[in-house]
C-alpha cells in the first residue's frame, strides 16, 4: 500500500511539474537558446522520475518491492552526491559567472542553478548506481 | 565475496525472481548479490539462507582482500 501511495504521488508531482512546465513555454514567448536550457533541463528530470517510477510500477505489479534496502542505499547516496552538488554550484555559480562573463547572477538565477545542478547530480548519481549495483 | 546462491536456487529450481518475492526484495537485488556487486545487510543474507535452506557461513565466501 505505501509503495503505491509512493508512486502515485510521484505520478501527481511529475504531472504538476510538466503543467507548469507548459504553462511556462506557452507564455514565454520566443525564447532564446539559454533560456531554453533550464526548461530542457527539468524535462529530462521529469522523464528520468518517470522512469524510476515506470520500474517501480513494473516491480509493484510482479508482486516484488518498489524499493528494497539496495535503492534505499542508493538513494541516500544520490542525495548526498545531490547535496554536495547543490552546495558546489550555489559558490561557483555566482563566482564564475562574475570573473568569467563579468555579470552578476541575480538571487533568483542562483536559486535555479542550484536546484538544476543537485537535481541533476542526483539522478544521475541515483541511475548509475541503481544500474551498477552498489 | 562469492555466493553460493546461484547453485542453491539451481537446487531447489527457483528462479531470481521466486527468491527475491521470497525474501522481499526486488530481482536486481538477487542479481547483483549473486554478482558479487552489492554487499547484502546481515538481515538479508540471513532471509536469504533461510529461504535457501542453509547457513550464512555456507551461503557467502567471504575473500581478503
């Protein structure tokens, strides 16, 4: 009951994120190629949640676990490579931006960046350990 | 570490899928411990023995390194 608790809200957050997501594209105009570049971005966050969740739903229906001790290992690894990587890009970001592009990023764009990078550190660290074992 | 797993579910005809509803994990899991790629917890190893019908000691072989 609490792995289809577990998908299901999965389902609801993914489904929420890419309404928003359209929202964002269908108001935005024509957009330029680095502001294509975060929304690119959550899409392939979205499609690797689902994933995750299309696995865990093939798992659920064989009758087996969603999650077993090896994914729950996994995915306190994938956080914590997701969390250095959070921290990582919320110094670099606005550093880099300033000695490299001499433009200072706005609160809002490091936020981003920041969200984006551990994001993605995450699922990527999350799939490549689920996919090599350990 | 080496595992015997594969040769006791050989034994009593289960396949990794059979083992892993068993012991309540999912198949990968199986698969990598057979591997010798994922290091099962005490708990595990010991549902798995018992599903197997033997000991820890006999199941996993255990190499230095």
């Amino acid at each position: 009951m609490k792995d289809k608790i577990g998908i299901v809200v999965g389902i609801g957050i993914a489904a929420a994120v890419l309404v928003t997501l359209s929202f964002f594209v269908l108001n935005a105009g024509n957009l330029e190629l680095n502001e294509i570049i975060p929304p690119g971005i959550v899409l392939i966050l979205v499609a690797s949640a689902l994933y995750i969740l299309w696995d865990r739903i093939k798992n659920v229906r064989k009758g087996l676990p969603a999650k077993d001790e090896r994914l729950k290992l996994t995915n306190y690894k994938a956080g914590s490579y997701g969390f250095i990587a959070a921290i990582w890009s919320a110094v670099f970001a606005p550093v880099s931006s300033e000695i490299f592009f001499d433009y200072e990023l706005p609160g809002s764009q490091v936020t981003a960046v920041v969200v984006l990078c551990g994001g993605l550190a995450f699922m990527i660290s999350y799939l490549y350990l689920a996919w090599k074992g350990s | 570490m080496k595992t015997r797993i594969k040769e006791l579910r050989a034994r009593y005809d289960l396949t990794q899928e059979d083992l892993a509803r068993k012991v309540g994990v999912r198949r990968e899991t199986i698969l990598f411990i057979e591997k010798g790629k994922y290091n099962p917890s005490l708990k595990l190893a010991y549902s798995i023995a018992k599903a197997l019908e033997t000991t820890i000691d006999d199941l996993f072989i255990f190499e230095e390194d």
